[in-house]
C-alpha cells in the first residue's frame, strides 16, 4: 500500500486501503502499523523524504486521536504522500 503510493500507484493503494477496512481493521492498528512499516524502510527511501512522510504519518495520528477515524483519514494520507514523491 505505502509502496503504491509512493510509486505514484493512488489507486492501488486506495484499494488496498479498502480492502483493510471491509476485513475490519481498526483506523488506529492501521495507522500504527503504518509507522512502524516507515521506520523500518530507512534504508529504501531517501532521508528528506522518510522525515517527511514520517511527518505526514505523525499528523495522521493526532486526527485518529482527535476522533476522525475513517478510512477517508487513511486515503489522504496515502494521497499526500503520493504527491510528494
């Protein structure tokens, strides 16, 4: 998924999202899963790059604690990080 839209793949990445979701994973599992996945890639991705993402998915998280836990959260995230690629 975060590998999709990286590559500029949005609609990949937005299926996969979906699919997440019907299985009835949480915004939170998900979110957290995703950071842990960033901080992993550190030798794939260019460190400006990691920063920046990883910035994304930090903001990510203060809006699924603030109460919007939706899958449209998870999509925008993965819309933003397409466009800064």
């Amino acid at each position: 998924m975060l590998m999709h839209a990286y590559h500029h793949n949005i609609s990949s990445a937005l299926r996969i999202v979906h699919g997440i979701f019907r299985e009835g994973h949480s915004t939170y599992d998900i979110v957290n899963t995703i950071y842990k996945i960033m901080v992993g890639m550190e030798t794939e991705l260019e460190k400006p790059k990691l920063l920046e993402i990883l910035k994304e998915v930090a903001e990510l998280k203060k809006r699924v604690f603030e109460g919007l836990t939706n899958e449209l959260q998870v999509s925008t995230f993965l819309a933003q990080t397409a466009m800064m690629t």
